[in-house]
C-alpha cells in the first residue's frame, strides 16, 4: 500500500482533526501518500482530493470542526454514485481509506469496500458516544464539558429565581450526554432515549423535590419519547398546573458541537488516527480503530453499526441517590 486517503462524514466533532493529524503524520512517517477528501462522500464522488502533507496539518490539533469539512450525500446512496466515487479515488491511485465519523459514515464504508474491495478502517467522531466499540468516541469529552459549563450557568439562574429549568442537550438515540452532564451538574432528573420516565414520574419527582428545594434543574436527551425539552415543559406545567412555579426551557443545541476539543479528545483523536493508518497497513479492513480499556481494539463495521452501546444503569441509580 502506497497511497490512502482520509475523509471525515456527518457531524463534526471536536477532535476530528486531531484524528486528520494523526492519520497523515503517522502515513508520512510510514512512506505512505496521503490524500484528504474534502466534503466527505461528497467530495469522493466530485474528485475533490487533495495531497496531504506535513504543513497541511500544522496548528489544527487545537481547533474543532473538520478541515476537510463535511456534508451529507444523497447520491452516494446510489449505485452510480458509488460507482462515480471509486472512480475518482482510483484515477487518484488511493489503496486504503480512512472514514472518521459515526455509524452512517461506516455503513457507507463497508458498502463501498464490498462493492469495490477498497480496504476502509474506521475512526469513531462523533459526540453522541453511541458507537459499540470502544469506551469514548471523538467529540464526546468536549461536548460533555461545553453542556456543563452551560448547565453550571442555568443553574445560577434558577437558584436565583426559584425556577425549574428543562436544559435539552444533544442525544437523538442516546443518553450519554444528557446522564454524564446530569451527574456532573447536579441535575435533579435526567431523562434518555434509552428509559422511559413518563410525564406523570416526572410530575411526581419534581413535587416530592419541591418540599427540600426551591429550584430544579431537568435535563433532557432531544430524543427521549416524551419529546424535546419545550415539549415536555408544557406537558408538565399542564399536570401541575401551579402558578406560583416558574418553568423555562433552554436547548444547547450545536453549542455542543464546536469549541477547541479538550486534552480527552486531542489524545483520543490522536491514537485513532494512528491506529487507523497502522492497521491499514497490516492489512486489516471493514473494521473501526477504538479504544477499549486504554487499549487499541479493531471492531467490525457490522458490529460497530448493528450494536448498542447500553448506558451504565448505575449512572441512573446515581442520579436518583444525589438528587435528594
């Protein structure tokens, strides 16, 4: 193997281009051309690829987002498009690829490496850490310390207003955000896709809190069944139906995604990318490069993809037990 390229897809993450360093140094140093694909599927099946070398990656190990930028791809979806993808990494003489992003970046991967036998390794960005695989996904750390800091904040105001405040954080499928925020801000309820707590649980929590607290932070997960935070807020207020309490809303939103990744996210990134480039070249494909107990462990896309990464039920427990 010669030549291999790196791309990043989906959301972006803090970390990813810790992880984009990463690959490229650690290609470098192997003798390998390295390639990055700008605007990820996008970009594969528009040919917009660009040699990669040391100076390309200078100074970005401190910044978010993705220099190789991201975009959603319809047509790579397609046959054709996939088709029009290969052609271009071929015309480029790319033997190996390295696809950092979630779990629609690694279906897309595994597709394209069984259609045309391209050997793809994996990088898990994302901030959501739902990927099976490995203990933390790139982004995760940072997104954790950005909903916290916000959270720390709201707090100042509902202990000064005596206010009840539903914060919704980023979670579509998980709760990984929401419970590890929850336990570190203090968060009186947490509710996550992964557990139904119904509208009257929630009613019942916050009367019985009521009695030792005069203000209450909820954090909610944007995908849990009871609906978003604002959602939940008004089903709420309906069951109290008490005016003398004061009940408002704030949704972080795409906060959460951007801002210099931390020290977590910078090493994490880091060893993935090395990984990624290193079993590459030990021949190893349709697989993502993680991190399991301090240690570099390749998991197969079709695990990666088809497998839950539960919440740890004790995260839970902890949240009852502090709340009181």
């Amino acid at each position: 193997m010669k030549k291999i390229a790196v791309f990043t897809s989906g959301g972006d993450a803090p970390g990813m281009n810790a992880c984009i360093r990463a690959v490229v140094r650690t290609g470098i140093y192997h003798n390998l051309d390295v390639y990055g694909i700008m605007y990820g599927y996008d970009g594969m099946i528009n040919g917009d690829i660009k040699k990669m070398y040391t100076h390309s990656v200078s100074n970005i190990v401190q910044r978010g987002g993705t220099i190789l930028k991201s975009a959603r791809s319809e047509e790579f979806r397609t046959k054709e498009g996939r088709q029009k993808a290969y052609e271009q990494l071929k015309k480029h003489g790319i033997e190996g690829l390295v696809a950092i992003g979630g779990d629609g970046t690694f279906t897309g991967a595994q597709i394209l490496s069984k259609e045309f036998g391209i050997p793809v390794i994996g990088c898990p960005g994302t901030i959501d850490n739902d990927i099976y695989g490995t203990d933390f996904t790139i982004g995760f750390d940072t997104a954790l310390n950005t909903a916290l800091e916000a959270i720390d904040k709201v707090r100042d105001t509902a202990a000064a207003h005596d206010r009840i405040f539903f914060i919704e954080v980023m979670g579509r499928d998980s709760g990984y955000i929401a419970v590890e925020c929850g336990i570190g801000g203090g968060a009186e309820l947490v509710m996550v896709p992964e557990t139904k707590t119904s509208i009257k649980d929630v009613v019942k929590s916050l009367k019985g809190l009521r009695k030792t607290k005069t203000s209450s932070i909820v954090v909610v997960a944007e995908g849990d069944e009871e609906g978003g935070a604002a959602e939940i807020m008004e089903k709420v207020k309906k069951e109290i139906n008490n005016d003398e309490l004061d009940f408002k809303v704030t949704t972080l939103g795409h906060i959460q995604r951007g801002g210099n990744p931390t020290a977590k996210d910078r090493i994490l990134g880091s060893w993935c990318g090395m990984a990624a480039v290193e079993g590459l070249m030990q021949g190893k494909t349709n697989c993502m490069a993680g991190i399991v107990h301090e240690e570099v462990v390749y998991t197969d896309f079709n695990d990666c993809i088809t497998k839950d990464k539960p919440l740890k039920k004790d995260y839970l427990k902890l949240i009852e037990i502090l709340s009181i």
